[in-house]
C-alpha cells in the first residue's frame, strides 16, 4: 500500500515538472528567463546576494561614508574634551601636590568641578553613541526601502514567485547560479541611483 502511495506521488511531480517544462519552452519570457534563455526547466524563482549588492551599490557606499564621518566626528568630540579634561586634572593633581589650593574647601571646589566635567563628557559619549545608533538605523530603513520598493517595479517585469535573499550562505546552501540576480538589480540600482544625483 505505501509503494502504491509513492508510486502515485513520485507521478504526480512528474507530471508537473513536465507541466512546467512544457509550459517555460512555450513562453521564452522574461517570467521564465530572467537573465538568459529558458534552460530545460527554470523555476520562476530567484536570489539576490545581500552582501554583495550592499558592499557595491553606490547609495549604501555613500550612506555609510556618511555615517563613517559622522562617527569620527563625534570620536573627535569626545577625545578632544577628554584631552582637555586630562589636563585640567593633571594640573589639579599638581596643584594638589604642591599645597597650591589656599584653602581645602577650594581644592574640593576644583575636585567637584572635574568630577562634573567627568560625568559631563560620558554623557556626551554616551548620547552621541545612541544618536549614531539611531542614525544608523534610520540609514538601513532607507536603505531597505530604497531596496524592496525597487524589488517590487523590477518583479513587475520579470515576474518571479519568490526572491530570496542570501547573506553569505545563511539562507541558500547551494544555489545555481542561473537564479542569481544580483548583477542585474545591482546595475540597475546604480544606473537609477546616478540618475537621482544629478
């Protein structure tokens, strides 16, 4: 009973598969062939690499040149008070050293003060991580919208069932590279991107 099971299923794919060859070989279309000529049989499925579209698409180049900047921006904010800090309390340590200070009261005064600065500039650290944190974020919304909204007009004309997304083999473990648009998508990324510069 269950050769006769598997018999009748290992058919009925059969008879799909034929359905589908038969189906590619009539149309020649861009549904079926998306990058070359309908091979025996093409599924109306394609991937894009995520990592390879990200690192060569102009637009996440020049948003993460942005973000680079940004981030040695603030680097240089923060290490230039520090330095400054660090001075202030050398000079104090001095100070301290040498019973410079008239008055005990007036070298808490002066300890107080650097303690606040301290505090001051960790929050400066700190707000300035969370507001390149929420940049960074805002940058890869744009970015997948940018992305998907393309995805969508591209699928228009090529008309896949499904796109899958690859990140150094974490969702595809083996591919034919027949499925891979990458190329495609990237070029035609980077011809719209040129375009909305000028």
């Amino acid at each position: 009973m269950k050769t006769i099971k598997i018999l009748a299923s290992a058919l009925i794919l059969a008879g799909a598969l034929v359905g589908g060859m038969s189906s590619c070989n009539q149309q020649q279309s861009a549904a079926c062939a998306p990058v070359a000529a309908c091979d025996s049989l093409r599924l109306p499925i394609a991937y894009i690499n995520v990592d390879s579209l990200l690192v060569n698409y102009d637009y996440a180049k020049d948003l993460n040149e942005e973000l680079l900047k940004k981030t040695e921006d603030a680097r240089m904010k923060v290490n230039a008070q520090g330095q400054a800090l660090e001075k202030e309390t050398a000079a104090f340590q001095k100070k301290l050293q040498t019973n410079a200070f008239l008055s005990e009261e007036r070298a808490q005064s002066e300890y107080n003060r650097l303690q606040t600065k301290q505090q001051e500039l960790e929050q400066l650290n700190y707000n300035l991580q969370n507001e390149l944190a929420q940049q960074q974020a805002q940058m890869n919304a744009r970015l997948s919208d940018t992305i998907r909204t393309f995805i969508k007009e591209y699928n228009k004309v090529m008309k896949f069932e499904l796109i899958f997304t690859n990140t150094m083999y974490d969702n595809i473990l083996l591919d034919n590279p027949k499925y891979d648009i990458t190329t495609d998508v990237l070029n035609q990324l980077n011809e719209r991107y040129a375009k909305s510069k000028k």
